[in-house]
C-alpha cells in the first residue's frame, strides 16, 4: 500500500501527470490527444479500425480530439477524411466513441470546413471550393513530404450564404452529441475556412465579414455562439493558430488577432481555447525548438477558461509549460500517434517510438496506425 502511495507522490511531481478539472470534466493528467487527420475514414465514413486506434491512446481520465471531421458535403479536401453530417456518420462514430469512454476517456469531436483548401473533386457536383475569397492557392507538397495538392479557383461566398455555413456547424455540433461525444472543438486553424475569414493576407471581402479585425473575427464568433447555443459552452472548445501561415493563410499582426479572439470569446464561456505555438509554421515545419518569437502567454492571460497549447511539445516542455502555467493541458500530436501509451512513458520518462511520416496518411487500417508497440510489448531481437 505504501508503495502504491510513493507512486502516486511521484506521479504528482510531474506536473503533466497532476489532475485537472476542466469545466465538468475531472481529467487525471494534462496530455491531451491532438487532433490528427489520418485519412482512414473510408468515403467519409469511420471506420471499425478507429475503434482500436482511438481507444489505444484513452486512459481513465485522459482527453482526446477526434481528427478534424467535416461539417458538411463542400467541408471535404482530402480523400478518406470523415464527417459527421450524416446519419450514416453520426452511426458510425458511436462505437468508436463507446470504446473511448469504456476506457474512461473524455472524447471531443473537432469540427471543420476546408475552405479553399480543396479541389472540384472533393465537392459536390464537381463545385468550386468555398471561401471567403475567390483567390486561389498555389499546388503545395502534402504533408506526407510526396504527394503534391491541386487547388481548384475557390468561389466567394456571398454574404446571405455565410448563415448556412453557420448553421452547418451548429447541426455538425448537435450530430457529435447524438454520436455519444463529451464535446466538440470548432477547427479555426491550420488555413481552413475560419481561418481564412480571420487572416487579411486571404480575406479580401468588403462587406461585415471583411476588413477590420472586428470584421474579420465575426464568421467564427457566429460559429461559436451558434454551437453554444446548441450543445452549451461547457462541452464547446476552439483551435486557433493566429501566427501560422498554413495554405498562405498568414495575417499581419497575429498577436493582435489572437489577444482579439481569446478575449471575445469569454462572452460565450467558452470551455477551452486551444492555441497552436507560433513555432508551428506549417504542417511539417517548426522554426526552433527553443523558445518563440512571438509568445502564447498574452492570449492565455486574457482567455478565462481553460487554455491548451500544442506544437512541437516534448515531455520536459510540455512539464515546463504546466509548471509556469503557460497552459493547463499540452496537446500532443505525433508522439501521442507513435506512443499509443504516451502519458506512462512520460510517468516513467521511458524512451518514445519514433514516427513514421511516410505512414502518416496512407489509407492502411493498421500500418502506422494501430502497429505502434505498446512499452510492454516487449521485441524480440533478431538473431
């Protein structure tokens, strides 16, 4: 019993392994799983290998994001990526939801539109992508590091079509809760719809949705205050990246943009606000290891609920950044998909899996999926 006790004291002096209680949600440590496209989800829809992969990485009290999951037919930009508009989606989330709370994770769906971030044959009827603009993106080299992304020429939305897209959210937001998730996390980063309203480099519209920083936050505050309204703000949290330039989607002040959004959002109560580093440039690239330009600590200051940061954490940043309180929770993306058991290797402070970003995306139901040993599967050397 004693020995149980001196487990628990160690465990307590690591700050990613301290309780927190996030809203209504008791968590028993702060290592969040990040939101991870892994492009498995076979015509839009879950499949039964995500039962595996996601319950593999839920411990008792531990918080998950679900991969980013469209809202709607024209949210699609890449193959094998699902969505929760349809029946037939909402259905098949709800094992791979159960499997999650069996272990006794909390679960939050995260919500998302591409935007221009996509192609005529990823849409409906072989339609133009929507944006907030009709300025196109140059062909990029996928994360993966092989594959090159065509864009298609975007169509700007009009004004009086932005309140369908809201709404689009709202029945994404209520479809997540029908499939049994905690929650849900509107996606406002990375490039993607939201984010295109937000950043001046893209968003060139000159009616209430454009120009001012006011102007330019309005599309996501409406989101917010429709999904809140839907579901209640204590199972609704927001990622914003103000200083990335994914998908040349930068803006020319994102500190400002950031410190706008963390404060507006306190008038929705808003359970989280989960803020990518500034380090975090764009999918495959982190300027440095140490330290940043431009610094987080502004927005978790203003923001009043709980603040998650991620980018680019190890474990002795992560303990750092919770110590300081810089954050509540770390959100970890590769090391967590590499380490199904990553909050026990960093009880332990065991060595981590290495990823494989060659499998990162590949449509395999196993490879680089659900194939990452646990710490007690043990290898046997090759002799």
């Amino acid at each position: 019993m004693e020995i149980n006790g001196e487990k628990e004291q160690e465990k307590q002096q690591i700050p990613l392994l301290t309780p927190y209680k996030m809203g209504n949600f008791q968590l028993s440590h702060r290592i969040a799983l990040a939101p991870l496209t892994r492009q498995r989800s076979y015509n839009n829809i879950p499949q039964p290998h995500a039962i595996l992969y996601y319950s593999q990485r839920a411990t008792k009290g531990g918080f998950l994001l679900s991969e980013a999951t469209g809202v709607s037919d024209t949210a699609q930009g890449y193959p094998h990526t699902p969505g929760i508009w349809t029946k037939e989606q909402v259905e098949a989330w709800k094992p791979i939801v159960d499997a999650v709370h069996a272990k006794g994770g909390i679960f939050f769906c995260q919500i998302w539109h591409v935007g221009r971030v996509s192609n005529t044959g990823f849409q409906p009827n072989g339609q133009a992508p929507l944006s907030c603009t009709d300025k196109g993106i140059a062909p990029q080299v996928r994360a993966n590091g092989v594959d090159v992304a065509q864009f298609s020429p975007p169509r700007r939305l009009e004004t009086d079509e932005i309140p369908l897209i809201v709404n689009d959210f709202k029945l994404a937001a209520r479809n997540a809760i029908e499939a049994g998730f905690d929650g849900v996390e509107i996606h406002g980063a990375h490039g993607y719809l939201i984010d295109q309203f937000f950043k001046d480099q893209v968003n060139d519209r000159t009616d209430q949705y454009g120009g001012s920083l006011e102007n330019r936050c309005r599309f996501a505050l409406e989101i917010t205050e429709a999904v809140t309204n839907e579901i209640g703000a204590y199972r609704v949290g927001i990622r914003l990246s103000p200083f990335a330039n994914f998908g040349e989607c930068g803006d020319s002040n994102p500190k400002a943009l950031g410190l706008y959004m963390a404060e507006a959002l306190n008038k929705y109560e808003l359970l989280y606000c989960h803020m990518v580093e500034p380090r975090m440039t764009t999918p495959t690239k982190i300027t440095t290891k140490t330290g940043c330009l431009h610094s987080l600590v502004p927005m978790r200051k203003a923001f009043k609920g709980t603040f998650i940061v991620g980018g680019g954490y190890d474990r002795e940043e992560g303990n750092k950044a919770v110590e300081e309180n810089r954050a509540d929770l770390i959100a970890y993306g590769r090391h967590f998909l590499a380490n199904p058991d990553l909050p026990k290797r960093f009880e332990i402070n065991a060595p981590l899996n290495q990823y494989h970003r060659a499998t990162f995306y590949v449509a395999d139901p196993v490879i680089g999926y659900t194939d990452y040993p646990f710490l007690d599967e043990r290898k046997v050397p090759n002799l």
